[in-house]
C-alpha cells in the first residue's frame, strides 16, 4: 500500500532543512512552537514533579483507583517534551481509562546516557509505589526513541512492569550496517529518512551510550525471557520497521505474549503526527484492548 496521501502531502509541504549541523535548541524551539491539535479532555490533568522528575497526569475519570501507563515521548533522544506528545497521552487516557504519566526526562546532549533512562525508571518506580493505583496495570509506552526507553524500563522494572507498548521503536542503534530491508526499502521520501537516523542520533550516542548496550540497543539482550508481555506497532513505510518486528519475533520466541501490529500506508512518527486519521487514530483502541488482556 502506498504513503497514505494525506501524509504524503503533509510531507510533501515540508520546507527544505536549514544547511549546516543540526542545532538541538533551534529544534526544540520550533517543535514547540507548532504543536499538533489538542487530544481529548479528560477528568484532570496536572504538572507536578515526582522523584525528582516532572511529569505529567492525566486521570481518566473520578475514580478513587486507576491502573497506571506511563509514558515515554519519542524525538531522537533530544527532542520532543510532554507538550509536543500531549495529545497522545491524552488519547492514551481516555481510551484506555489508565492513569497516564507522562515524562519529561532530561534530554541529550545536555544530559548523557543514563540520564534519561534513569528518569524514566525513577518515575515507573514511583508509579509502583502509589496506594491508588489499582494492583493490576502498571504499563509502559513509548514511540520511537520513547520507545527504547520503553524497552529498557520494562527490562529493569520487569519486576512492576505488567505490560510494555512500543510504537515503531528504535531498538538497533549500530547505524553503521546494512542488516534491516526496511532500512533500504523506506529510506527516501517516506519523513524519517535512513541517512538521517546517525546524525539525529549522534546527540545520545556521543555522549557515551553504546550500540551494543542491550539498554541502548534492546535487540541485543541476550535473553528475553521473562520480559512484560509486549505491543509492538510498526509503520510499513518507517526505516525502523524491520527491527521493531524482530523484537517483537524474538519476544515470542522467549515465551513473552506478544502482539506485533504493522499499520499500512503510514511512516514513522503517525501515532504523533497522524492519529487524527481514522485509519490511524485506532491505534489507541488496539492499545487499551492489549492492556485489557484482548487478543493476545
């Protein structure tokens, strides 16, 4: 199927990158300056910071007792904040009726590896600890580099974690070789293109986190056993597709209940910057039937 067309004319639409480095907080800046439409209301959401972290939560409804999702925004590592996902934790919420935190955790390349990493953790750990929270669902999600952390938090925590959703993960950081199709098949004209992923990666990757850390790189742990049963959502048209479907292969081969769902016609980044499509906005129904225990 081809690049849905809406999506290809968004991108079609996109003005040419500015030559030269890329520049984190010129980024940052216009990022936040063009944030997508607002998501759903929901009962109540509040800023406040929790071990030492901020975040964000969006509560569901009146109940006195929610499951908890904690959230991972995505954006290379050093984009991205808890304003640009906003809609997405929103949609989270109310379509599944969980909790969700979202979290903003320090950034490269002001922050290095683990940082970011540890704020997520800290924040999963806090979320275990809460009375209110119902004694069932304590998931993590995460999209694209959020979605690493995802990965990783659930293997840390694995001991809290019921339940991980990864939509399109980057899980092989070693960008120097040719081992994913997906890599070649989609690497021009489809918005995250193959030539671009070293060079937004390289904020995180120079400041000391390691390819072959399976904390880095979650495809290369060893043992998957055990792990939080897993969503994995890929984009047909997404360079990362292909890794994120092997991890998803290697989950189930390690015993982990495991669905992998691939969404036609979309590119990486959709469930960002394109859910308000139909065909895209039931990606947060398919998520709150995974935690609900449906269809595994």
């Amino acid at each position: 199927m081809a690049l849905h067309p809406e999506i290809a004319a968004a991108l079609a639409a996109l003005p040419t990158p500015p030559p030269g480095p890329l520049d984190p907080v010129v980024m940052r800046a216009a990022e936040e300056a063009h944030l997508p439409p607002a998501g759903p209301e929901v009962f109540a959401v509040g800023d406040r910071t929790v071990a030492g972290v901020p975040v964000r939560v969006y509560v569901p409804s009146a109940a006195e007792r929610h499951g908890t999702l904690v959230y991972l925004h995505g954006g290379a590592f050093f984009l991205g904040s808890v304003d640009t996902h906003d809609h997405v934790a929103r949609s989270l919420a109310a379509a599944t009726g969980l909790r969700v935190v979202s979290v903003g955790y320090r950034l490269a390349p002001e922050h290095p590896h683990p940082a970011g990493l540890d704020d997520c953790t800290a924040v999963v750990r806090w979320a275990a600890a809460q009375p209110d929270g119902d004694g069932r669902t304590l998931a993590v999600a995460g999209d694209s580099s959020g979605g690493t952390y995802a990965a990783a938090v659930a293997a840390r925590a694995r001991d809290v974690v019921t339940h991980q959703v990864l939509y399109y993960p980057s899980l092989d950081l070693d960008f120097d070789t040719d081992r994913w199709p997906s890599r070649r098949e989609n690497a021009v004209g489809y918005g995250l293109e193959t030539a671009g992923l070293k060079p937004f990666n390289a904020f995180f990757l120079d400041g000391g986190a390691d390819p072959a850390d399976p904390e880095v790189s979650p495809l290369r742990r060893a043992d998957l056993a055990g792990l939080p049963p897993a969503l994995v959502v890929t984009a047909a048209h997404d360079p990362l597709r292909d890794e994120g479907e092997a991890y998803g292969e290697r989950l189930r081969a390690a015993g982990v209940p495991t669905v992998v769902s691939r969404y036609e016609g979309a590119g990486h980044g959709f469930v960002q910057h394109f859910s308000h499509l139909p065909e895209y906005a039931r990606v947060f129904e398919r998520t709150a039937a995974f935690l609900a225990g449906e269809g595994w």
